[in-house]
C-alpha cells in the first residue's frame, strides 16, 4: 500500500471521461504501444502514449470511452508528446485492461 494522502491532495487529480478518436501505431516507443487522440468535450482533443496493444486492437479502441488524468505536466515519448495518462489496471499477465464508465457519459465529465 502506497502512503496515505489527504483528500486535498486526491482533489489536485483531474480524472476525465474522454472517447479515442484516433489510434496510430507508435513504433519508436520502447514497448510496444499506441499513439491515442482522446476527445474530452470542452477540454478538447489530448493526446496519449498508451502500453495496450496485448488486449486491444485499433479497431476495439477506436470510439471506445476511457477515464484519463488529464492535467499531468506533458511528456515527451520518444518522438511523442504525451498530454495525459489513460487509467487502467494491470490483470494476471501484466497486460493493462482499461478503466471506463459501466454507461455511456459526455466527454469531459470529470470523475469525483
């Protein structure tokens, strides 16, 4: 377990329902991965780096809706700049399964 935080520090996390709307092959990452365009409504268009190419294809992730911390300081990848971290959850073979709404919501809700 990681050390306890106060509920001001969690408030400083700005956690985002977005839908990818684009998903590319990103070949100079060092593991295998997928450059994401990821619509969030009002906060506009944020692009991610994401290590999910063992469970999902382009083709699963295109439209799909995902939660993300959209207001992490921008990382250069590679040739690639990331602007947000797309949340998900490491299963038993160290594959990443995403996290996202059980409904459908508008992009940009903030998760509290």
């Amino acid at each position: 377990m990681k050390d306890e935080i106060t509920f001001e520090d969690f408030s400083k996390i700005d956690i985002r329902v977005g839908t990818i709307i684009e998903v590319n092959n990103f070949s100079k990452a060092r593991k295998p991965a997928y450059q994401l365009r990821i619509d969030f409504g009002a906060l506009g268009i944020k692009k991610s780096s994401a290590q999910i190419t063992n469970l999902y294809t382009k083709e699963e992730l295109l439209d799909r809706q995902i939660t993300a911390i959209v207001n992490f300081k921008p990382r250069q990848i590679a040739n690639f700049m990331s602007e947000c971290l797309v949340l998900g959850v490491y299963n038993e073979d160290a594959h990443v399964v995403l996290l996202k709404t059980s409904k459908q919501i508008k992009n940009g809700v903030q998760v509290s």
